[in-house]
C-alpha cells in the first residue's frame, strides 16, 4: 500500500531510524516517544491491524513478539520489566493502519494505561 506510512518507511521513501531489519520485520526509533525507550516493530508487509491477522499469521506475530524481545534486551531494559502494546481501530487510538507493536521502557509504568 503506498500511501501508508509505516509502508513507505520499509520502502524507505519515507526516513526512520531503523534498529532492527529482518526478512520479516523492521523496527524503529518513535518520532513522539512516550518513555526513554520507543521503539515500533512493524510487519514489512501490510496488515492493517491485530484485527486483520489470518491463521497463516500466526508465525509473524512470533517474529514481532521476538524482535521486541531481542530490543528489550539491546535497549537495557529486559531486567527492570518493559510494555509491549498494540491498538486496534480508532477507538482504542490506533492512528497508522498498518499492524505495529509499541515497546515501551526506561521508566515505571502505570496501569490503566489510558
């Protein structure tokens, strides 16, 4: 999809600080970071939201949940504990449709988070 925007960072015709690129995912530095530590992990291929996901995805969803893993662990925050978060639709403040994952760290959580 060419007008979306996590689409053209992994066509890099749009500029990220990429920290992570695998054949399967790419991760990078959030522009409004919400904690010392804000990283998105995305599919490099399109999927709109958690929602969207099919049984075929099922091995995808492991290779996000193990890049954010691996992050956590490069980032320093592996040990003092770390948020993985994604939204689904406009409700729940999804605001780019295309599947990301939040990691967030560096700094005590609060629950409810919103």
């Amino acid at each position: 999809m060419s007008a979306c925007l996590f689409c053209q960072i992994v066509n890099r015709t749009i500029q990220a600080t990429i920290v992570h690129e695998n054949e399967h995912v790419l991760a990078f530095q959030d522009i409004h970071p919400q904690a010392p530590v804000h990283v998105l992990v995305i599919p490099k291929h399109h999927v709109a939201s958690v929602q969207e996901l099919e049984r075929g995805d099922v091995g995808l969803v492991g290779h996000l949940l193990q890049a954010c893993v691996k992050l956590a662990k490069e980032k320093g925050i592996s040990e003092s504990g770390y948020r993985i978060v994604t939204n689904s639709g406009p409700h729940a403040g999804q605001t780019v449709f295309h599947l990301h994952f939040h990691l967030l760290g560096g700094r005590p959580m609060t629950w409810p988070p919103g």
